[in-house]
C-alpha cells in the first residue's frame, strides 16, 4: 500500500475556468494541483508513505510484521521538478529526524510494537562486503555500490541508474583483480575474458568462473546491459534488491578466492 500526501487547497480558479471550457483535462488539473502542492509542502514533511505487511513467526508466534517507508517531500522535489534545495549537514538531519518520527507515530497510532527503529537509507546501505572493499582499497567499487544501492532505494526512475553502477562495479572489480594478480587485463566491457583471466591463474575453478558468467550474461544482464535505460526490461525494487545481493556476493566470493585463497 501506499499513500502519498494531498493538498486540502481549493483549485486555483483559472483551472476551473479551463477545465468549464474543456481546455484541460481533469488529469490535468490533478496533476497541475499535485505539482502546486509539491512545490509548497516543506522539504522535511513525509511526502509519500510504503507499506507492506507480512505474516511472519515472531518470538514464537506467527505476527504480522508492518514495514514502512517514508519518503520526504524534498526527494520528490529533486526528482520531479528538477529542484536542488541547498541541503547542508542540519537540513539533512531534520528531513531524516522528521520522517523517522513520523514512522514512530505511525506505529504507536496502530498500537504495533516497534521492533527496529526507523533508519534512514544512508545507515544500512553500507555492507560488510562494502567495507571489506575498502579496506582492500577498490574505493571506486565500493562507491559504485553505495551509489548504486542508495538509488535502487529510492525506487522509481531511479533503479535502472542504480543497476547500471551495479554493472560498472561488478566490471572495474574484475578488472581490477587482474591487475591485483600482476596480469595485463582485458578492456572493462571484457568481463567473461578477465573472468578467464582469473581461471587460467588458478584462482577461480573454471567451473565456478562459467556459472558466475552464465548467471551474468543468461539473466543479469538483461537488466544491467548498457542499453539505453528505456529498452531494458522493467524491475521493480524487490527484483533490484536480490541483484544487488547477487553482484555482491559475487564480488565477495572472487575477493575472498583471489585475495584470500578460500
């Protein structure tokens, strides 16, 4: 479910003198309302509100478990009227404290109890494969997946940009343990060839190399190609988030065989 804040103001009157004429749509005047009412609400107000409830076992019992997310109208303003409110270390805070107050609320309202606090995007998205990757200094990488991460989050328009740095990170990585080997890589584009690279080396067993190339190009790819982003397939955040988690762990199967030997 999900529910998105509504302006309680009365329709300017020269729309409805427009829509009287028929010179405007009623879609139109709704969407002229929705901008309108965007472009006053406050930046830290929560604009628009997720939420999916599960039926889970919960300290012994099946419960229903509620996840909610809350989006600041702020991120709607930067993605739908191309604004750049000036956002400094304070203004970010209060968005983030607002909206995770408004969840609390939420929750104390239905008379939930709340098992994990709210927490913004920015908390979660750094893993421990993101971390391990910065301590064996591939910072591009790990920045690619942070970024990559944070816009699958955001959902929307922003999960085909959020797949193409997954597809990038998963490319320099390779590339880059190659390099890490002594050896002279392939271009970047050339994964399945650096990833022959790494079996001809002993690293990788060229079995496992073909099943991470497979996986790859066979149904990954059709979501991470460099197509123009309007020809790839539709994803949605639920089929976004097990990619990540597939490009992860393959970066950390291959960072633990190639650096660590296991």
């Amino acid at each position: 479910m999900n529910f998105c804040l509504k302006s309680s103001k009365e329709t300017p009157f020269f729309l409805k003198i427009k829509g009287f004429f028929g010179m405007i749509s009623e879609r139109e005047i709704q969407v002229e309302n929705y901008f309108s009412s965007l472009k006053t609400t406050r930046d830290e107000m929560p604009f628009k509100i997720d939420i999916s409830i599960t039926s889970e076992e919960f300290s012994g019992e099946e419960r229903l478990i509620m996840n909610i997310r809350s989006e600041p109208a702020v991120l709607f303003k930067m993605r739908q009227l191309s604004s750049k409110p000036p956002l400094d270390e304070f203004k970010c805070n209060d968005v983030i404290d607002n909206n995770k107050q408004f969840v609390n609320e939420i929750m104390i309202g239905l008379g939930g109890v709340i098992i994990e606090k709210p927490k913004a995007i920015a908390e979660y998205i750094k893993t421990p494969i993101i971390e391990k990757l910065e301590g064996n200094k591939f910072n591009k990488v790990a920045n690619l997946l942070k970024n990559g991460r944070s816009k699958i989050e955001r959902g929307g328009d922003d999960i085909p940009d959020g797949l193409t740095d997954l597809r990038s990170a998963l490319e320099i990585f390779i590339k880059n343990l190659v390099e890490r080997i002594g050896k002279e890589p392939r271009a970047q584009n050339k994964l399945r060839e650096n990833l022959k690279i790494l079996e001809e080396e002993g690293y990788v067993d060229k079995k496992i190399g073909e099943l991470i190339s497979n996986i790859l190009n066979t149904w990954l790819w059709r979501y991470l190609s460099d197509k123009p982003v309007h020809k790839r397939e539709k994803i949605n955040l639920t089929e976004a988030r097990f990619l990540f988690s597939i490009v992860e762990e393959s970066i950390n199967f291959l960072l633990n065989k190639v650096l660590y030997g296991f």
